[in-house]
C-alpha cells in the first residue's frame, strides 16, 4: 500500500491510499472515494515526497484525517467526462448561484462551483468580510440543482489558489503551483528588509502582503546580527560615530562623526577600531609593572559599585530637594489672590512693611498715602473745605450719631452739622449742572428775597 497526493479542480489536494503494489505515475487520473460517492483526481505525489508532505502541510497529518482508499485508474471515458463537467456545468451553476445571492440580499462573493465527479454534490466557494446566514440560500440551490449542497467561505490568498492566475514577477502564483500552505506575512517582514512601504508595490493579485516577502526573511535576520543597530553611536579610533546605515551584501557600514562628516567601513575594519581604545594601546614605557602596589580587580570592582552607590544616592537627594521647594516664591509685596477676611477695627493699606505684632497701630504709622478717609456727614462730603476726621476720634464718632438721628428723623443734638431739607433740595438741584439747575437756584434766590422784602401781613386782617 503507498501514499498519494491527489490533486483536484482549484489546487484542492487530499491524501490516499494506493491498493496495488506499484505507486500509480505522476499526473496519472486517478478514481477515489469522495464524500458520499467517487471523484476523479490527479495524482500529485507519491512516495518519499508524500509521506514528507503528509506529516508537514495542513491537509495532512496536522488536519488529523485519516487518509481514504484510492480506487483504480480513469479510463478515457471518465477523464473527457470529468473534462466536460469542469468546463461548462460549473461555470452555469455558479452563474445560477449568483442570481439566487442577489435575490436573497447577501453580501458574499461566490469564487468557485465544483461538481464532484458523480454528480452526487456540488460545492460552492464563497468570500464575505462577516458571517452570512445562507440558510435560505442553501434550500434554493437544493431544489434548484437537485442535488447535495455545500457552502464553503474562504479567504482572498485561498481564493487567489484556486482561480490561479500569473504574478507581477511573470510566473504563475506560488500558492497556486508548489507553495505547500499558505502562511500570514505582515508588515514587520517588509521592514527587516527595507522594502518600500507602500501596499501597492508589497502587495498580490489578492490584496494581501505577497507570500514571496517570507522567503528570504530569515536570511536578513540572521545577517543583521553581525552588524551594529542602526542609530546607535560606536566609540572608534576618530571618536564617536553614529552608524547610518548597514549593507548586508557588501559587508559595510556606513558612520557618521560629530562633524557630519560619514564614512564607509568595512565591517571586520569596524569590528577592530571598538575593540581598541581611541587612545591606543599603552607603550612599554608607561605601562605599570606588576610590583606596582595597585587595588585587585575585587577591590576595583568594590570601588566602582560604592561610587555608582554614591552618585545614585546625590542624584535621588538633588530630586527630593528640588520637589521640596516651592513652585514659585512670592513677592511679600504683592497682595494675595484671595480678599482678607473684614475686620471690624480699621487697619491701613499694607505697604510692605512689616510691623511688630506687639506694637498698636496708632495714626503715625498711617502715612499721608495711604491714609483712610473719614466717614463724614454728606454736608462735609459735598463742601470742598470740609476736614478730614480720622477714623477713631470724638469728633467722627459724633458725626456717625447726628447722621444717625438725622436718619431717624430724630431732632439734632447741640453742635450738630446735619444740613437741613432745604440745604439738600438746592444741591440736588445743584448738582443737575446745566441752564435748569442754576435756573432754578435763581427762581429759589428770587422766590426768598421776595419773601423777605414783603411787608408782615395782620392776622387779623
């Protein structure tokens, strides 16, 4: 019994069992048995290769079916039947799927019908970016073809598989023609290669990365592990220099200095300027002896650990110290933001300089500038020769307790400076400003001058 590799219509491939003793030829059609009935193949691998084939590709081993009985060679009968089938009845089953999709309102894209070689099932492959309900589909198409029904969604590179077709490189699709299984490429393969970005140019016929971006990665990854990482600054025989760029093939770098000036190295020429020193090695002359009392490479490694123990330590306090401080320190003589709260007892502006909390403030700290007015009668407010009584003093509180009464309406006391009604009316009307105000201060002059010129009238008269 031998192991084969059968190949059907769209690069479907299955494994089987051979009955007789010789393996059949390669391309040789070939009867196997199918799902519910027979179907015709060609044989694709035998031997050696398809036992490796078997154990490494997906619908082998790894899928865990065990494989099925191949059952006898085709005649030429079967194999134009089996050709006649291929051409002309799938392609009018999948037109009449089609037809079935757009009257349901799917959104699915049907890729491929294959009849199986009896005629006892008819599978249809389909794409769709979510998950479609085909029930009602799949109950049309049965009474329709009269016949098993099978849906099966697959991806764009399976879909690329099984229609075929040529590449941008000129040959025909690696997936199509011996590429085993196809495997996920992204965009991280691209850029360990250095390739252009730009889908247009990394992508297949599918839409997807191209499956030839995995052949050659490993080979980049291995070979950049020779060479520095790009970017990173080398201490070599002229300084330090930062590496640019890397050439896989030719064995160079590419070096910038602080200057910017750049350079070529190869890289066994680089890999000898950072294992030597800039300075050099040292001469025989100045080298130290060994009778030179110097510290052990123990003590020297101790030495090392407790001044970076130090130095971390400086560097944690510098942090602590300058979190502690303020964000911003205050001139005092600015006013904060916020009002004080009021007291009851008046208090000068604050000028910046700070007083003794024991000692009053009394008038003399109070400056001509900042001085409080007093609170006054309205008569000494209007009159432009009226003092300034400050705050405090017998001669304010008195004014405070007359305009008190005069708001009570309550008689003024002895001495009181409240400016009667009279003495208001001719302010407001004052104050009017204009040809009405000052006309009417006339007409009051008039009206009591006239009053006091008027010869006293007899009550009894």
């Amino acid at each position: 019994m031998h192991l084969i590799e059968v190949a059907f219509k769209g690069n479907r491939k299955e494994f089987f069992h051979w009955p007789g003793d010789d393996a059949p030829p390669l391309k040789a059609a070939i009867i196997v048995e199918a799902d519910r009935g027979e179907d015709l193949g060609v044989v694709h691998a035998v031997g050696e290769l398809a036992e490796q084939r078997f154990a490494g590709v997906s619908h082998g081993a790894l899928a865990g079916a065990e494989p099925k009985p191949a059952l006898r060679l085709a005649t030429p009968e079967e194999l134009s039947r089996a050709r006649e089938l291929r051409a002309t009845q799938d392609e009018d089953a999948r037109r009449r799927a089609m037809e079935r999709v757009r009257a349901h309102g799917l959104i699915m894209k049907l890729s491929d019908a294959e009849w199986q070689w009896d005629r006892k099932k008819l599978t249809f492959y389909f794409t769709a970016e979510k998950r479609v309900d085909f029930r009602g589909l799949v109950r049309d198409l049965a009474a329709a073809f009269r016949t098993r029904i099978e849906l099966r969604q697959i991806g764009v590179r399976d879909e690329a598989r099984r229609l075929d077709g040529v590449g941008r490189c000129g040959r025909q699709y690696c997936s199509a023609s011996w590429l085993p299984e196809l495997r996920p490429v992204n965009l991280g393969v691209a850029k360990d290669q250095r390739l252009s970005l730009n889908p247009l140019q990394i992508s297949g016929a599918c839409g997807r990365l191209m499956c030839c971006l995995r052949y050659e990665h490993e080979f980049y990854v291995q070979s950049r592990k020779r060479f520095p990482k790009e970017g990173r600054i080398l201490v070599t025989a002229r300084g330090e220099e930062k590496v640019i760029a890397n050439d896989i093939f030719g064995d160079r770098v590419t070096l910038r200095n602080v200057e910017g000036e750049t350079r070529v190295v190869p890289l066994a020429e680089l890999k000898r300027e950072t294992a030597q020193p800039a300075g050099g090695p040292l001469d025989d002359d100045v080298r130290p002896s060994a009778d030179a009392d110097a510290p052990d490479d123990t003590d020297a490694s101790r030495t090392d650990e407790d001044a970076g123990a130090a130095a971390t330590a400086m560097r944690e306090r510098a942090t602590r110290e300058r979190r502690s401080l303020p964000v911003r320190e205050l001139d005092p003589r600015v006013r904060p933001a916020t009002r004080p709260p009021r007291r009851s007892a008046p208090r000068a502006r604050d000028t910046g300089a700070p007083l003794r909390e024991a000692e009053p403030i009394t008038a003399d700290h109070v400056t001509a500038e900042h001085r409080v007015p007093a609170r006054v009668a309205p008569a000494e407010r209007e009159e432009p020769h009226a003092a300034i009584i400050p705050l405090g003093t017998p001669e304010s509180v008195a004014a405070d307790e007359q305009r008190l009464r005069a708001d009570r309406g309550e008689a003024p006391a002895d001495g009181d400076i409240t400016p009667t009604g009279e003495d208001r009316r001719r302010r407001r009307r004052g104050r009017r400003g204009g040809r009405r105000g000052r006309a009417g201060e006339a007409r009051d002059d008039d009206a009591s001058a006239a009053a006091d010129d008027a010869p006293p009238t007899d009550p009894s008269e």
